[in-house]
C-alpha cells in the first residue's frame, strides 16, 4: 500500500506494537493522538526498537479528540487505510458508565465517517472479547465464538464492557449502511506481553499489581489471554487480507486462572514476595467496595471462559504465543523499564 495507514490512538501499548510491525513491513504511517507532546515520546519508543530513526516520512502525527468533530476527515486526507484503535481503556471502571461508552460510541462514528470522507474503503477496529462474553449467566464454564454478542443491557455489566459492545455494535451498522466500507474487528481477549517503554498504560495492572506482592490473598478469577504481538500480528494480518473483510476475529491463546498467573511471575523472581493464599469470594466482594479496580473482576469470580481462536490462528498461519511466555514477557518488561 503506497499511501499512508492512519491509527488512531498511536500512543496506546497494543497501538504502539500495531506501528512497529507495520513500520518493519515498510508501510507509511499516519497517527493521531490527543496531544501532540506525546508523538516525539512514540517515534523515539520505535526508534528504539527498530534500530533506526524513524522520521515524520514514515510516520507522521496529528492531534484528534475522540469527543471533538474537529480535524478527522482533514487528518486522514491521502490516507489508504484506518485502524481506530482509539477507545478509553480505565485503570478503575467509573460510577458514571457514560464516562466511556460515550467517547467510544462517539469516536468509533467520528473515525468510520472521517474515513468514508476521506475516501478511506478499508478499515480494522479493535473491540474487544468484552463485547462477545458479557452476558450474564449462571455457568461456571462458557465456550464463545465470534458469533456471540454481549447485551449492553445485562445487569451488572462493566461500563467497560458496555462500551466496547456499543461501540463495535455502531462500526458494524455504518458498514452496513455503507458497504464500501469494508470494515474487520480484532476482538483481543486479556492483553500481557511486553511493554515498549515504560507507559504501560492499564494492560499489565494485573501483573504489575501481583508482582508488587501488596495483596493478601489470590481472588478466584480467571483470564483468557493474549500477547500483545499477536494482537498487533492479526491487525496487520487482518489488514493485508481482504477475505477478514465482513468478519470478527478473537485474539486469545489459552485460560489462565490468577493463582496460574502468580505461579509463572514466582517462578521467574523467586525473591520477590508474592500473595500465597487463595481469596474467598465473599472477601474480595468485600474489598472491592473501596478497592476500584477489584471491581472489574467481581461478575467474574469463579467463572471460566473459554473463546474458539480458530479464525485467528487460521489467519496468522500459526498458534498464538502460549500464555504463560506473554506473562513472563510483560513482568520482564515491566522490571526492565523500572515499572517494579
């Protein structure tokens, strides 16, 4: 493709994995941020890991807000292609669920229309597998594929969730509307996998927050993992092979419970202190009154879900990176970048 690929939220952790592997396979890149004294910060963070300088010819930047009309259409003029990866991913889920759905409903709009302006026909999103697994069920064990969707208005439901849902729900009716669009998701399940830099951004609390070893005991909540590269492959992947068009596709190598989780991080730093002891439900609900973040994972406690990968490593051409690699990827990045 000789025309540029616009990204939006080139700043985030998947997206900076996302410009680094286009940038590898010689693509010009275009990408927007919310301020622009963060897009010296990304060029430096790849030139780094490239090797070599990375200069506004290949990637150059412009400053968009998700919740502002101002600027889409202009910044993504003589682009050939869009990723929106834009969408606000909270280290705590707020009281007031519009505090997200609103700017991912309302960017996903503003990205899709500015594309279609600009004369942009190919475009890849990232969602998320919380709009395929949120509903609420009484199974300690599910098993989902791309074909299933979250309700938004389940009880309980994360604000996250529900935004992710609603958003990727709103990208697919203007691709229906406008079948020139030829629209791809990429729905990543729980992203570990190393870091660029040290802005880790809220993909790797959960590792860096067991690795602190400030927490008493082990909840009973399990993930569905990813690594980062993978992600940022199938992006690429999804990009590169028009027959993804019209599709979602799970990113997501295997299941991990926490105390899995913790087991890998203390074998890999056998001196650093770790909790030992599993988490009533009852105790975690507890602490998860004051304690934010754990209320993420209280609608998961105990629960096992399991998503079919079989589109996603069919597009690869290869098995995901195994879970516990991505674990033991993303604390060693974390040690290396002085995070812990």
């Amino acid at each position: 493709m000789s025309d540029p690929v616009f990204v939006t939220g080139a700043s985030g952790f998947i997206a900076r994995h996302v410009l680094l592997d286009l940038l590898r396979r010689g693509y010009r890149l275009r990408g927007s941020v919310r301020s622009l004294d963060r897009a010296e910060h990304v060029r430096a963070s790849l030139s780094r890991h490239l090797g070599e300088e990375v200069g506004a010819d290949r990637l150059d930047f412009r400053q968009l807000d998700l919740g502002s009309d101002a600027g889409w259409t202009q910044a993504m003029e003589g682009c050939g292609a869009l990723i929106h990866m834009a969408s606000p991913v909270p280290l705590a889920q707020p009281e007031d669920a519009e505090e997200l759905i609103r700017p991912a409903r309302e960017g996903t709009l503003r990205a899709l229309n500015a594309a279609r302006s600009s004369g942009i026909r190919r475009v890849v999103l990232t969602s998320s597998v919380a709009a395929i697994s949120g509903n609420a069920t009484k199974a300690r064990e599910i098993h989902l594929d791309e074909g299933d969707w979250t309700d938004p208005a389940t009880p309980g439901l994360t604000p996250y969730a529900r935004s992710k849902t609603i958003a990727e729900r709103a990208a697919w009716e203007v691709a229906e509307a406008h079948p020139e669009l030829r629209l791809t998701t990429i729905n990543p399940s729980f992203v570990f996998g190393p870091a660029l830099d040290e802005d880790t951004g809220a993909s790797l609390e959960v590792v860096e927050r067991m690795m602190r070893g400030g927490d008493p005991a082990i909840p009973r909540v399990s993930f569905f993992v990813v690594d980062v590269r993978d992600v940022a492959a199938l992006h690429v992947a999804a990009l590169e092979d028009d027959r993804t068009v019209g599709q979602r596709i799970i990113a997501g190598s295997g299941q991990m419970w926490l105390r899995d989780i913790v087991a890998v991080l203390q074998a890999a730093y056998p001196h650093r202190r770790f909790p030992r002891w599993p988490a009533p439900d009852w105790l975690v609900r507890l602490l998860a009154l004051k304690d934010r973040p754990l209320r993420f994972i209280v609608p998961q406690l105990g629960r096992k879900t399991l998503f079919d990968t079989g589109r996603g490593r069919a597009l690869l051409g290869r098995d995901f990176i195994p879970p516990e690699d991505a674990v033991r990827a993303a604390a060693a990045s974390l040690v290396e970048h002085g995070r812990i």
